[in-house]
C-alpha cells in the first residue's frame, strides 16, 4: 500500500496517510465536492491492514458536507477489523467550542478507536 499525500489548498486539507498507520489531515474542509476529495480517503483507509492507525485532525473550519464525509472516514476507520490498535488526536483551538463540540459527537459514535482530545493556543494552531 502506498501512501496518500494530498497538498492542502485554501479549502482543502493536507492528507498525509502513511502506510504505516501515520495519518494527518490538517487545514481547512470546506471542499466544493467533498465526495470527491473525501472518497479516496475512504477506499484508502478501508484497505489499510496495519497494527495501528494514530489520525491526528488539526482542522480549522469544516463545513457541513465536509463534516459528514470526515465522519464517514472516522466509522471506516473504526470498523475496519485489519487495522489493531486505533486512535483519534483531535486538535482544537482554545475558545473553539464548535470543533470541540462536533469533536464530542463523532466521539460517541464509535466503537472501538480511542478518541483524545487536544486543545491548542492559536498561535500554536497550525493550519
């Protein structure tokens, strides 16, 4: 398996998937299709077979679609039944009630990945 390196734009992520269970997605999700964009994401992490998969999220901004797409990456994530240990870093600025919040809601809709929160001052929030 190869890995997956997506450059970031100012309305897309970088998408960092190492096959080696390093995953990064960091920036900004307000895509114009995310169906597009997020699918690749989607069949790539269905796929993976690894001891363990560590998705550190430093996201800014997601829109709505955007949101449903990266949860539907989450749920992949979580039930693929080849990848052993799983883990969630979920990155939020301080004072950024709203990424915590969704942060909270995709926590509790899994079952079987580890879910931490980290909060970040802004000036150390890199996007």
């Amino acid at each position: 398996m190869e890995t997956l390196t997506i450059n970031k734009t100012k309305n897309t992520p970088l998408v960092d998937f190492n096959s080696n269970g390093q995953l990064t997605l960091e920036g900004r999700a307000i895509c114009e299709d995310p169906l597009k964009f997020f699918s690749p994401l989607v069949r790539w992490v269905s796929d993976l077979n690894v001891e363990s998969v560590k998705l550190i999220i430093k996201l800014d901004y997601l829109n709505t679609s955007s949101t449903k797409m990266l949860n539907e990456l989450i749920k992949t994530i979580d039930a693929n039944m080849k990848i052993g240990q799983k883990a969630i870093h979920w990155y939020f600025e301080k004072h950024d009630e709203d990424m915590l919040e969704l942060g909270q809601i995709i926590e509790e809709q899994i079952l079987t990945t580890d879910f931490l929160f980290h909060e970040m001052v802004e000036e150390n929030f890199i996007y």
